[in-house]
C-alpha cells in the first residue's frame, strides 16, 4: 500500500554579480521557502555545483533548469537586499574589509537571478 507524500517545495535565488562586483570572496545565495528568505554566504570559490551537492545530502530535488528574473519585483528585491545584507554582514569585519564591492556594499547592486526549483520529501 502507497502511503499519502508530502512535499517541501522552495526557490534558490543565486544572484548574478556584475562584473563591478567580483571581489565578492563569499557569495550569498537565497533560499525561498514558505517562512521567506534565508541568506546562505558560501565559502570562497564554492562553486554552483558544489552547492547543489549540498543541498542535495540535505534531501532537496533540484529542477536543473534555471529561470532568469531580469528585475524582481520591488516588494520581492526589498527582500532579497535585506537578506544579502544581513548575511553579508555576519562575515566578519577582517573578511569584510577585503570583501567590499562598490559603493561600500559587499554584495553591490543585484538585481538579476537565477532561480532554481527545490523539492524535497517530508517525513
């Protein structure tokens, strides 16, 4: 007998930084789930696949076709600038320092994504 599954779906945002802004040493990632956002500041040189590893031994599913949002609405970019920045800011002040884009801004202005469909049972 087949017992009823149940699903956790979220997003993973992995933002696309200019080329003003490749002294980032620790990249941020956003997860979207049903509770918001959640900034993930990633070891230096982590790359795109190492992160879906990851979130993969964590029991995620991940669509491997991304969607490109070119410019996120204004409501969903206030969200995602405050998660940047509060996962920026817990690097710290030394990582910080050699860290900083431009106009003081660790992350620099992002406004294009791409974003990663997640899936993962629930027990």
């Amino acid at each position: 007998m087949s017992g009823s599954r149940s699903f956790e779906y979220a997003r993973l945002w992995v933002p696309l930084y200019d080329a003003a802004t490749l002294a980032v040493t620790r990249p941020v990632y956003l997860i979207e789930a049903a509770d918001g956002f959640e900034g993930i500041a990633a070891e230096k040189n982590t790359t795109l696949m190492g992160l879906f590893n990851e979130l993969g031994r964590h029991g995620w599913r991940i669509e491997p076709t991304a969607l490109r949002v070119d410019h996120p609405t204004s409501e969903i970019q206030l969200l995602i600038d405050a998660t940047l920045d509060e996962a920026d800011h817990a690097t710290s002040p030394h990582d910080l320092a050699s860290a900083v884009g431009s106009s003081g801004d660790p992350a620099g202005v992002v406004t294009e994504f791409d974003v990663y469909a997640l899936r993962r049972r629930i027990k």
